[in-house]
C-alpha cells in the first residue's frame, strides 16, 4: 500500500506524478519561521490542488562542507533529530518529503541540473517558495533570477518570502533558536517554536548507575553536535503511559561517572516506574535548573539529584502537569 505520507530519497518519484508545490531549506527545529513558510505552502497547495513538499538535505549542506575542510567548529548544532524533523514537517502539513543525501555528487551538481532533474522532472513542480537569499548549485551558482527563467520556461511559479519576525522585530531563525537552547533559555525556546522544545527516541539500555542508587532513569541518545545546554531540566516524558509523566531529566556526558563523553539524555520519572526499554519516548522540556557538574564522590552527586527532584516537585506544584 502506498504510503500516506511518503519520504522520498531519490528522485523522480516512482509511485506519483502529481504536481507539486515545493520549498526547499534544512527546517532544523522547524521553527514559528517555519511554520510559517509551510503553512504559505499549504495555503497554495490547496488552492492549485498541488502536493505540498518539502525538499530537504541530510547532513545539513554547512556540516559537509565543516567535516570536507575538517573544520568541526564550523558544524552547525543540531537542534532536531532526523525523525523529529520529519514529524514536525508532517505535523504542519507536508504531504510529501524529499530527503536527498548531500553528498559530492549534490554539492558539484549545476544549478541548472538542480532545477531540470529535482524539480521539473523530479517533482513536476508548478508552485516553488524560496527565501529571498536562495542559492543552489555548484559553488552557489543558481539565484532567484534563473529560477524564474526557469520557471517561465517549464511552467513552474517562483515566489519568495521574507524573513519572518517575532514580537520585537528580531528574526526567527535557527540559528536564533541554537543561541536561545545553548544558554537554556526555555521561555524564548518556547516563543520561537510556539510549544516547548521536545526531544525523541527509543530508550535504551544504561549503565544502570541511578537504579544501583535509588533514582532509576530512561536513557535516550542525542544527535552529535546537539545543540541544547548540557544541564538539568524540568521535563514531561510522553508515550509511555496514557497521561504525560513528571520527570527530571540530566543532558550531558556524565562526568562524575562516565569517561567515554557519550551525551545521553536521561530522565527520572517521579512517582511512576514505566516497562520502557525499546518504547518510543518524547521529553519535553519545561525549565532550566542547574549546569551539567562533576561532582568530587557519589554522596555529593546524590544529594545534589536530591535537590533536583525537591525543585522538579515544586515547579509541577506550582504550574501542573
């Protein structure tokens, strides 16, 4: 049976040519900027009766480029997971998804390559919405200009969209969005993507440590190069029980303990005991209380987790779940 909602990987379709409606960008976060460009999607889809679609590259186009010059620092901090970009794509009504593979091939293809073999032939687009600074290409080469030759000559309509701001006049970006997690900034997280920010995935199995000392925790891997704070937070853990569950979660490497400089997301859920391990789990993240710390012995460390968990109970005192 044909997908619902299909992810595609290579281009041109092989099960649909119904035209579309694209826009093109990595939607790291999927930010109220990309709400909006999606929801302006949407909007045109409807009215054409086109498949909104959004094209997007994996690795982000500026993390090849670092990793090519082996410039690390240059990488860009991931605020969303492969999968979580996906659902929050779908969630604001992309109905088609292409996940090209940024590759050599990609970065050396011809802006016009990239117009005839992804977009005409590959999506038989008709409708295409790109940010006023757009380039594609080989060494950026393709601009807003050929775009619309290109689409005077295949039939395809080019519109542009400005930067979104936010209350104040200042730019929803992601990169606005990395500086407000990377300090922990929870209630401009929240502004700059209208909910709480969430992370998902399976749980996996640990070392066990907080249950030998009484505090049990799910543990979730991260992307490499995430770019929340690494600290304690207030969190709810959905989709292992019929209702959210309290928690406290720990973002870091675990210095205390662990030598390796895995960061793992773990959360302690209050009052509850879930069968979790294989389940998949989404955190969401309420407050910032305290920097990741190393701390000099086990006592130490438990009392501080023990203060964790006092002011977890009293922010769910205060504001509910």
């Amino acid at each position: 049976m044909k997908p619902a909602y299909p992810i595609y990987r290579t281009l041109p379709r092989h099960d649909s040519a119904r035209p579309s409606a694209v826009t093109i960008g990595n939607f790291d976060g999927v930010h109220a900027g990309h709400q909006a460009i999606l929801e302006r999607l949407g909007r045109a889809a409807a009215e054409r009766d086109l498949a909104p679609t959004v094209m997007t590259f994996e690795p982000h186009p500026r993390a090849w480029f670092a990793q090519l010059a082996d410039r690390p620092e240059l990488i860009p901090a991931r605020i969303s997971s492969q999968r979580d970009k996906l659902k929050s794509l779908l969630h604001h009504g992309a109905e088609q998804i292409v996940l090209m593979r940024f590759n050599h091939a990609v970065a050396n293809m011809s802006a016009t390559a990239f117009i005839e073999k992804w977009l005409v032939r590959g999506l038989a687009t008709r409708w295409l919405l790109v940010g006023t600074d757009f380039r594609y290409g080989h060494r950026r080469s393709g601009d807003i200009d050929l775009l619309r030759q290109a689409g005077r000559h295949h039939g395809f309509e080019v519109q542009t969209i400005e930067d979104v701001v936010d209350d104040e006049g200042q730019r929803i970006s992601s990169s606005t969005l990395r500086t407000a997690l990377a300090v922990g900034e929870q209630d401009r997280v929240r502004a700059l993507l209208g909910h709480s920010f969430r992370v998902s995935g399976h749980v996996i199995h640990g070392r066990k440590l907080g249950r030998d000392i009484g505090f049990p925790t799910i543990n979730l891997r991260v992307p490499e190069h995430f770019a929340a704070r690494s600290a304690v937070y207030v969190v709810k853990v959905h989709g292992l029980a019929p209702e959210p569950l309290k928690a406290v979660a720990s973002l870091g490497i675990r210095p205390t303990v662990q030598h390796d400089g895995e960061l793992i997301l773990e959360a302690h859920i209050l009052d509850a005991q879930p069968n979790a391990y294989g389940k998949l789990a989404c955190v969401e993240f309420l407050a910032y209380l305290r920097d990741e710390a190393r701390f000099p012995d086990l006592p130490t460390m438990i009392a501080a987790i023990k203060t964790d968990i006092q002011r977890t109970h009293d922010y769910f005192a205060t504001h509910g779940l």
